[in-house]
C-alpha cells in the first residue's frame, strides 16, 4: 500500500507491528486507522509520506533506524506539547502524551515518568517501553489535532510551527548520531591516559601521577590533604593563613602558596580520570565508535544534553583519540561568533546586521565601527551585553555598544526588563522561558512592549539575576534553534551520500565522510547554515560563518 497522504499518524505495537492513519490538514484523522504487522515495513510501503506524527521519536525512531529505514520528517507529540506548555506559561506541568490526553478529557493528570538512564554501550535503553505509552490511537490523534488548534493561539502561529518542526526535526538528527556513533579509537585514548595519569594501581586506587600531586599537595600544607575534597582544602588554605572560599581555579591561581600548582594540576587530571578514564572508555567506547544518548532541548534554552556519557565536555586532550576510518576525513565545523550574529538578526539593528553580513571576523569588524580599532573591547562590549555584564568596564563598553548599536541593546535590555518584571520571556521562534519563584501567572507574555502594564518583580537580587537570565535566554534560546535549522537542512543535503553526522554541540558539527566527499560536505555546511539563517530569521544581511577543517584526527581541527 502506497502512501498519497501528506501526513501519517504512526504509533508503534509492542508486537512489532504499527497502528497508521492518514491526517488531514486540521490534525483530524483522514480515514481510518491500519493495523500493519511491521513497523519497519509499514514505513517503506509509504515513501510519499511528508512527515510522520507520532507520540516520541525517542521511542520510534530507533527502532526504525535498527531495521535500516531512514525517516525524513516527523512530528514529536511530546516535544510539541512541552514547546506548547512552555508557551502558555505552563512549564514544568507534565508533557507526555498520556499527560495531555488526561488534559483533554478534564481526567487527573499523571506525572512525568522519570528519566530514563542510558546503558553505556548499548542501544537497549532506547527500545524500553516507557510510561504512559499505553495512550490509545485514538487519544494520540485527538491530542495532536488540539495541538493544531493550540498552535493557531500561538503568539506567532507560523513560527511556532517552525520551532516545533526544527525541535522533532532535531531528535530525528539525535537518532542519526546515535546511530552512527563518533568515531573512537580506544588504542589512542589508552595512550594519553597512560601518559597523563601513569600507571594504575592494583585495587582501584588513584593511578601514579595522581598519588604524587596527592603527595605533593600535602607536602606543601605539611600534613596530609586530600585534594579530591573541596572542603578540606578550603580549611587546609585556612589553617595555612589562606581564606578562600571555593577551591576553583580562578581563585586558586590568585594565591602565593606552594600548594597551588600541584593542586590545579591535581584537579585537572582528576576530572580526565573520573570523567573519561578507563572506566568511562570500557563503558562507552564498542566496536570503534563512541554512541552516547543525545536530548534535544535538555536545557531551557533549547541547547541539547547527553544521557550519560558527556559527549558534550570531551576535553580538549582526549580529542586526539577521535580519529576517522580508513580513506574516511572528519568534516569539523565550527560556527563563528553565533550568538551575536543571531543577535544582530533578531533586534533587525542596521549597524550590527551590516558588521555581520560577511563571514570574516565580527569583533574586528565592530571596532572598526564604534571602539576605534580594538577588538578586544568590542568583544568584551557584544558579550556583556548578551550575557549581562554591566557593570565597571563592562558598563563603560556598553554605552559605546548602545550609542553604535542601539536597537541590539535595547533588544536584551528589554529582555532582562521583562525578567526583572516576572514576564514570560520568548524566543525568535517561540521557545518560552521559565517563570521566576513568585512571579504571577497572568501577566502578558514576551517581551513588554512601551504600553505592556508592568507586573510585581522579584524581589533585589533575585529580580536582577533573572534579567541576566532572560537577557542571554533570548538570544542563546534563538542561536539554538538556528542550529535545529541548521542541522535538519546539512541532514537533508547529506541524505544522498555516504557521508553521516557524527557529533554536535551548541555551535560545532563533524561529519564523517569519505575522503572524496569532504568538499562537498563542506560546502554543504555553509550551505546549510545560509539556510538556516534566512528560514529562521527571513532575508536579513546577516551571515552566518563557519570555520571549516578537514581532518583526520579531531585534534587536528585547532
């Protein structure tokens, strides 16, 4: 049976079967629904489907991919409805589909089952059933057409769509990496732990080199410390005359005592030791390939997270047992100053889209029009306004930024307003940021506009930490979905090569390609962040850069 429709409603069996039904454009059920005797099967017999609506590509998808079937668009119920809570000021209630179906009906509301724990090396915690996928088919279509209708009241329907489209489109690219792992070689990580952290001691203990900072750290306060316990360090310092109050590195390195070296060196390898150390390598690391378990929008600004594994803190040493296979390159691109080029596109400020409407440097390019020739100053003033860093220096640099720039400043300034005022505070697109304790929960959403009645703020300093908060939320909320953008358009040019997306953090992706197919990737990376930019944001000069390098080794690529 060959599929005409543009959508489908697929919901998959425990049997291994699936359950479909045709959509019409509202969400409503086209027709009734099929009961096809395999899920993998029922996929291929429909190459004219546009896009698969289902209750969690996380449940879904992998199967699908285990049986070789390559899925191109899909709608996630269950992101939808957690963007849509989020948007209606209602972050944090439960967001499965069980959840919005119990909504539906006026039934009690079940709670959130809790997140499920990646099996390091294995793939069998993607196919566990999970709570509350036991929503009937008809409850999965009823929830997705007041979606439809949910997404209508949208503050800006059709960009709200988008962000729902770029989020599932992102758990489609999450199964893609999962799927093909990123390239490990277990041989050369052995290697650099064998040389930064020494030999291993029978039963468990610390390996050499750390045993002897361990050492050195204690000769140094005259008995013994143990450096792996911030608080015991801290009165260590206190006994020695010393007042800190953290053990960070900032900090230590403000102190004349002869404890500070090997404790900074201490805790450096300590975190390779217990983070990605020999244990983490046994666990991780199969047949070549590192697979951890990627979560679009795991934070809320949109930015992704790993379940177990820390793919997205791999240190910088460690880079050097990333290695492509035989006749293979990585494709390492990295996105040049995004959040300021992202917010050069949302305020619509002239001179700032104008700086970024080239791919070179943008720092130097804004010195050049506003900090006479420093580019460090300018750096430090795009920065701090992003990132609220207003205050000595800092503030001297903004007003410069502001009188050059102003709609770009005023843009976050009115972001951090809002904040500071307990406002809902959105996104480009639509992504909706948490609500501060105490705020109320019927002042008008977005960011307040000159007649927007202000709400009762938080109070001092918890009011101003918030407007830090949304100031960047804005911003670093739309760079994120620039990049869901970004990789649903680089996933679509790649589709007819042997090429594969391999890693991605924040503004940085590799794929792994055949040799004779790297300039080609790499066209297509800027090709697609191009595409992104004028999907996300419209026809705006703005471009958005990438830094490309094409390697054999990870750490090659800086």
């Amino acid at each position: 049976m060959t599929g005409n429709t543009a959508r489908w409603a697929l919901a998959p069996l425990e049997d291994g079967g699936a359950l479909l039904a045709p959509l019409a454009a509202d969400g409503r059920a086209a027709g009734p629904a099929v009961r096809e005797p395999d899920l993998a099967e029922a996929v291929r017999a429909r190459p004219g489907v546009a896009r698969w609506v289902w209750r969690s590509t996380a449940e879904t998808y992998p199967r699908l991919r285990a049986a070789g079937v390559r899925v191109e668009r899909c709608y996630d119920i269950e992101a939808a409805e957690q963007l849509l809570l989020g948007h209606e000021g209602r972050l944090g209630e439960p967001r499965s589909a069980a959840a919005a179906w119990a909504r539906l009906r006026r039934a009690p509301v079940p709670s959130d089952p809790p997140p499920r724990s990646a099996e390091p090396g294995s793939q069998s915690s993607l196919f566990e059933p999970r709570a509350g996928s036991d929503v009937p088919f008809e409850g999965l279509l009823a929830v997705y057409a007041e979606q439809q209708r949910r997404h209508d009241l949208a503050e800006h329907p059709g960009r709200m769509r988008l962000l729902t489209a770029a989020e599932s489109a992102g758990m489609l690219v999450a199964g893609d990496l999962h799927a093909a792992g990123l390239p490990w070689r277990a041989d050369l990580h052995r290697d650099v732990l064998d040389e930064l952290l020494g030999e291993r001691y029978a039963g468990g203990g610390e390996p050499r080199r750390l045993a002897e900072l361990a050492d050195a750290v204690s000769a140094a306060f005259g008995h013994r410390v143990r450096p792996d316990l911030p608080a015991e360090v801290v009165k260590a310092f206190a006994r020695a005359g010393v007042r800190i109050k953290s053990t960070r590195r900032w900090e230590l390195e403000k102190i004349d005592h002869p404890a500070v070296g090997p404790l900074i060196e201490y805790k450096k390898l300590y975190r390779i030791w217990t983070a990605n150390g020999w244990a983490w390598l046994q666990d991780w690391v199969r047949e070549g390939r590192f697979r951890p378990e990627y979560q679009p929008g795991g934070t809320v600004t949109g930015r992704w997270t790993t379940n177990g594994g820390g793919a997205l803190q791999i240190p910088r040493v460690l880079r050097r047992a990333v290695v492509a296979d035989d006749g293979w390159r990585l494709v390492v691109a990295d996105a040049a100053q995004m959040e300021p080029r992202v917010l050069a596109a949302i305020s619509r400020d002239p001179g700032l889209m104008e700086a970024s409407g080239h791919t070179g440097d943008l720092y130097t390019a804004l010195s050049d029009r506003g900090f006479a020739g420093d580019r460090s100053r300018a750096k430090i003033a795009l920065l701090g306004a992003i990132y609220g860093q207003t205050s000595g220096d800092g503030l001297k640099n903004l007003a410069a930024l502001r009188r050059r720039f102003p709609r770009a400043v005023a843009y976050v300034d009115d972001a951090a307003h809002a904040g500071e005022e307990g406002r809902l505070v959105r996104t480009w697109l639509g992504r909706t940021s948490p609500r501060p304790a105490g705020a109320p929960e019927d002042d008008e959403a977005g960011i307040p506009q000159d007649d927007a009645p202000a709400g009762p703020s938080p109070a001092g300093s918890t009011a101003r930490a918030w407007g830090r908060f949304t100031r960047n939320f804005v911003v670093q909320g739309s760079a994120a979905e620039w990049a869901l953008l970004m990789l649903a358009a680089l996933r679509g040019a790649l589709a007819g090569m042997r090429a594969e997306l391999v890693f991605f953090q924040h503004d940085e992706v590799i794929v792994h390609c055949p040799a004779e197919e790297a300039e080609a990737v790499a066209k297509a990376v800027q090709a697609a962040a191009d595409t992104a930019g004028t999907t996300a944001f419209g026809p705006t000069p703005v471009r958005f850069a990438f830094t490309t390098a094409v390697v054999e080794r990870y750490s090659d690529a800086k």
